[in-house]
C-alpha cells in the first residue's frame, strides 16, 4: 500500500514560483499549491512506503534551492 503525505514547505522570499515548478517535477507529486501566509507551499505526494517518502524529503525536497524547511503529515488510513 502506498505512503501518502501532506508536506508544508516554507520558501525563501521571491523563490515560491521556482520551488514549486521543481516540485511538480518530482515522481509521486498529486499537488502542489502555493498559499498566502505559512506555510508558502501545500504539497500531497503518493510514494511507494514510509522509506521512499523520507529519501524524496531528504535527497530531493530539501535540495532544491529556496526551501527552507518542511514539515511532513503522513496520512492515517482509517
């Protein structure tokens, strides 16, 4: 079953419409959207399990240039 995520991402001032071009780019990306106020960027993402979710976080999201921090919400089933 696959790992499903909210990640809100807070962008460097004047990087949102970069930072969210590049990560519509990446694999399992559902949405992103851009907001007013914090955080800068709403990010739902569909990944193979918890470990592709973390390197996607980690070696991907974290690299591209403006992001500052995200705080990750993996979706309970019920």
């Amino acid at each position: 079953m696959a790992t499903k995520a909210y990640i809100l991402i807070k962008v460097k001032t004047g990087r949102t419409k970069d930072v969210l071009q590049a990560l519509k780019k990446l694999a399992g990306v559902e949405q992103a959207h851009s907001c007013f106020g914090q955080p800068d960027i709403f990010l739902f993402i569909s990944v193979q399990d918890e470990r592709s979710l973390s390197d996607v976080v980690i070696t991907k999201i974290h690299q591209i240039e403006g992001v500052e921090e995200t705080d990750t919400h993996i979706v309970a089933d019920s």
